[in-house]
C-alpha cells in the first residue's frame, strides 16, 4: 500500500469506523457468537499473495464486529467503562504514524517532553498535591503506564526496593558477597504487601510476581466497604508480632465492587503514630492509591473536597485510568510518584547502547526508568488531544452529565421498595442492588437466586449488560451510567427492561 492507496484506505476505514458510531445502538451490546467462531471463518494459513484493502476491510463487519463486545454502546452498564473518543482515536492514529521504541528522551525527545507536561497538566486539573508534579518540591512526576496493574505492579517494585535499602544494613555485607545476597533474600522472605478484600486483583497478582508475601484485611458495610485507620494499625501490628514486615499497601479511590473510597485520613493517623516505622522514616510503609475508575471524577472541586484528595500527599504512589471515565481509549494509565528517584532506583538498568549524552548528563528524564518494559509508544499525544479537545469545561460537564444520570437511576430504585433494594451507591455513577423480599420473609438464598434470574433475563435482552458481585454473601447488580454514549433515554430504557424483568421473575 502506497501512501495514495493509504489516503483512500484511510477514508474509508474512517467513514466506516463514524458509520459504527453513529449506529451503535442499533446493535445488540454483548457478542453471541460460540467458543472458537473465528477459527471457523479463517484461513488456517496467512495468504501467500498480498489482499486488495477492499476484502481486508469487508471482513471487518462480517467477522469481526460478530465477535465484539460493544463496550462504547449505550446500553453498556457492565464493570467500568472503557472510553474514547474521537480525539483520542485521532490520536492513537498519529501514534501509529510516528511509531517508534522511545525508551530514551534522545529516542524521540517529543515523546518524554508531551508526556511530563500532559501529565502534569492532568495532575493540576485532578487537583493532585504538588508533589505529584514533575516540577514540584519533591522531584515527584508523572509516567503513562499501559494498565492499572502495571501501576501497581512498578509501585511495588520501587516499594519493596526502597524498604531493602531502608532496612537491610547492606553497608555490612560487600558488594557482590553471598552474605549479602542471603540478608536481602531473608528480608524479603518477610516483606508482606497488604489490601483488602474490596482491593482490585491486581495488588495480589503484584505480590505473586514479586515473590513477597500478601495479607487481606476484610471491609464491612458498616464502614462502607472502606478501610479504616484501626483495621490497619491492628492489622499491622498483628503481622509484625508474628514477624513479619509489612512494606507496601493499595488504598482504593473507588473499589471494583461498590465504589467505596478508603478513610485517607484515618491511614495517614494510623501511619504518622505508627510506634516501629512512623512515616517519613526508613522502613515506613508505602501507600499506592488505586484510583483507576473514580479518580476521573476529580475533575470536579467537589468529589476533591468529598474524598479529601489533598491528604494523598502523605502517600507515595498515586494512578487513575483515563481509558475508563475520561473520554481516552485503552491504553493510558497514569502513574504518580512522589519522588521520582524511587522508580530509578529501583528500575534502572544500564546497557552501553543505551548511553547518550542528555541521558548521561542528568538533563533529561528516561521514562524506560519508571517502568517494567524497555520500550514505549507516543500515548500522551491521544491525551494531549483530548485535554485539549474538551477542556477542562468539557470534562467536568462529561463527568457531572455521568454521575447525574446514576443518581437518577438510583431514585428509580428508590422508587419501586417493592422490588428492588439498593445495597451501596450512587458511587460514581454505579449503583449496587438487588431484588427485594427479606422484609416478606424470604430467605437470603432466595433473594439471591431472584436477583441472579433478573440479572441474567435483562442481560438476554441484548439492549443492555450489566454485571454482577457478591458483598457478604448478597448477589447483587451494578448498574454504571458512565459510558460516553449512554444518555437519559438509554438510561431509562434499562429502567423499563429492569422492571418488566423483576416483575417477571418474582411474579413466577
């Protein structure tokens, strides 16, 4: 394909791609196809010969739309959204254009320069503390990560590589000696990451690969679902009686479940009075904020002041998804640290073709070193696009227009007590809830297999998906009213289905 045949290419990938948008809602939500579908529909084999753009692009609507999942359709009320947005596909195109493995600021000095000033330009419009800025007090800063589990992954690398320095009198042992390797193996063998049982998989998954020990703390709904300050001073002290070391833990803006939002304040108490390592001494334990979904909502002064954001300055790590609520398409994870020198110390790693005289000199930032791969692609320029597409006035009217229609879905709820009880929320934009009864007698067992038979008839429908949780042995629905797409109309559209599907099931 030359670059003529890519402009006619291109113009018709882009009208069909505007074509899918503009008649989302006419499809059904979720894929129906079978296990194995397109193995079915293609060649065994990759084509000898080369294929006209025409047959590559037809199989696009005849085997490929089949099998999606249409995540941006505004009848997508499952998990948490997965956003986009024409700026950010513009974007992404761009990116593609101007591929390259930029590891290094000399790699393609554009690539690291827009990504420290987009991230810093998203850190003041999240009302983020100062020392998340890359020009801040702290030498703190931003890097784009690909997932909220890489976030979590690399801030638990620099943590568990900060507590060994902190902790491990390496100064006894020489550099290189067995000795030395078996003090830091030994202390490892001891170093507990800690969460909840409301804190996303991806923190447990973290402590697998890092080969550290990993301790839950359970949450109950008469804190909210939220980690309390006594939860982890008791917690803490109970491991380090049975000598063990607590070193790293995820605190949650927004858990998976319900949205809950754990007690900031009483954590920094619980970590300043904490009688072996108070924070801001060696050995303190690290506290990563996973704000994946809900830290989008930051934009507005209200959800700040409502979860006391300026608080996360006593923490160390801090990441939001813009790919879930804020209008930027997969991937584009933004990772915070406080002092920048705990990802580069811990993740530096030096070859000779790496050397240049920007990097060696201390002039640059190199993101390779606030990262677990080598290599990186150009994603600050989807988010440069989008922040200046929408604005911060765009984006706060995006976020209120969400969080409005979840409270008008939950006033739904409220009013049907007969049928339906809601368990948690509005949070966010996501409502947790089930059928009601237990005030008619039934049995927690039945509520469950009622709530369970709507949630699978509405999810029959095809004009709207939902998921499910359990919360203390409750089977619940979640309802999340933040797709980009998803207007009033589509919302009480699902109200409709929701109701004439609970009426069916209890009735019978």
């Amino acid at each position: 394909m030359d670059s003529q045949g890519f402009r006619e290419a291109a113009a018709t990938a882009i009208d069909e791609i505007a074509g899918y948008y503009d008649n989302l809602d006419d499809r059904d939500v979720v894929s129906t196809v079978e296990p194995g579908y397109l193995r079915k529909l293609l060649p065994s084999e990759a084509p000898v010969e080369g294929e006209a753009w025409t047959d590559i692009q037809k199989d696009i609507e005849g085997k490929i739309l089949p099998g999606i999942t249409h995540w941006q359709h505004p009848g997508f009320h499952a998990f948490f959204p997965c956003a986009t947005s024409f700026p950010s596909i513009l974007g992404e195109l761009y990116s593609a254009a101007l591929s390259g493995a930029c590891f290094n600021w000399i790699c393609s000095p554009a690539v690291t320069e827009l990504e420290t000033i987009v991230l810093d330009w998203l850190a003041k419009i999240l009302g983020l503390p100062e020392c998340y800025l890359s020009t801040g007090p702290t030498r703190g800063g931003g890097v784009i990560q690909g997932s909220a589990s890489e976030a979590v992954l690399t801030a638990m690398v620099a943590a568990r590589d900060k507590y060994l320095r902190e902790t491990v009198p390496l100064e006894q042992f020489p550099e290189g000696s067995e000795a030395r390797e078996d003090a830091i193996a030994h202390k490892r063998s001891k170093m507990v990451a800690l969460a909840t049982t409301a804190t996303h998989s991806s923190t447990k998954k973290a402590a697998i690969i890092l080969g550290v020990r990993f301790h839950t703390m359970a949450v109950h709904p008469d804190t909210g679902y939220s980690l309390t300050g006594p939860v982890l001073a008791k917690t803490v002290a109970e491991l380090r009686a049975r000598g063990l070391e607590p070193f790293f833990m995820t605190a949650t803006m927004g858990t998976t479940d319900t949205c809950a939002v754990d007690d900031f304040a009483g954590i920094v108490s619980t970590l300043k009075s904490d009688p072996v390592h108070p924070a801001g001494t060696p050995g303190e334990l690290w506290v990563h904020i996973d704000a994946a979904y809900a830290g989008s909502a930051l934009v507005l002064p209200s959800v700040r002041e409502q979860v006391s954001i300026s608080l996360i300055e006593n923490f160390h790590s801090f990441d939001m998804n813009m790919h879930k609520w804020l209008l930027t398409n997969f991937d584009a994870s933004c990772l915070y640290v406080r002092d920048r020198n705990w990802f580069i110390q811990a993740l530096t790693i030096n070859q000779a073709v790496y050397g240049n005289k920007a990097s060696e000199g201390g002039l640059v930032t190199d993101y390779r070193e606030w990262q677990i791969p080598l290599g990186r692609r150009f994603r600050s320029l989807k988010i440069w696009f989008v922040l200046r597409s929408y604005g911060v006035k765009g984006l706060q009217s995006y976020i209120s227009r969400t969080l409005k229609l979840g409270e008008e879905f939950a006033d739904s709820l409220k009013s049907r007590p007969d049928l339906f009880e809601i368990l948690t929320g509005p949070d966010f934009a996501l409502t947790v809830f089930r059928v009601a009864g237990k005030e008619q007698g039934k049995s927690e067992e039945e509520l469950n297999a009622l709530t369970k038979a709507v949630c699978e008839k509405i999810n029959a429908s095809g004009r709207m998906w939902v998921t499910s949780t359990v919360l203390d042995g409750r089977f619940a629905i979640r309802m999340v009213t933040s797709v980009s797409t998803t207007e009033k109309e589509h919302v009480d559209r699902a109200w409709k289905i929701l109701v004439e599907a609970g009426e069916e099931v209890v009735k019978a």
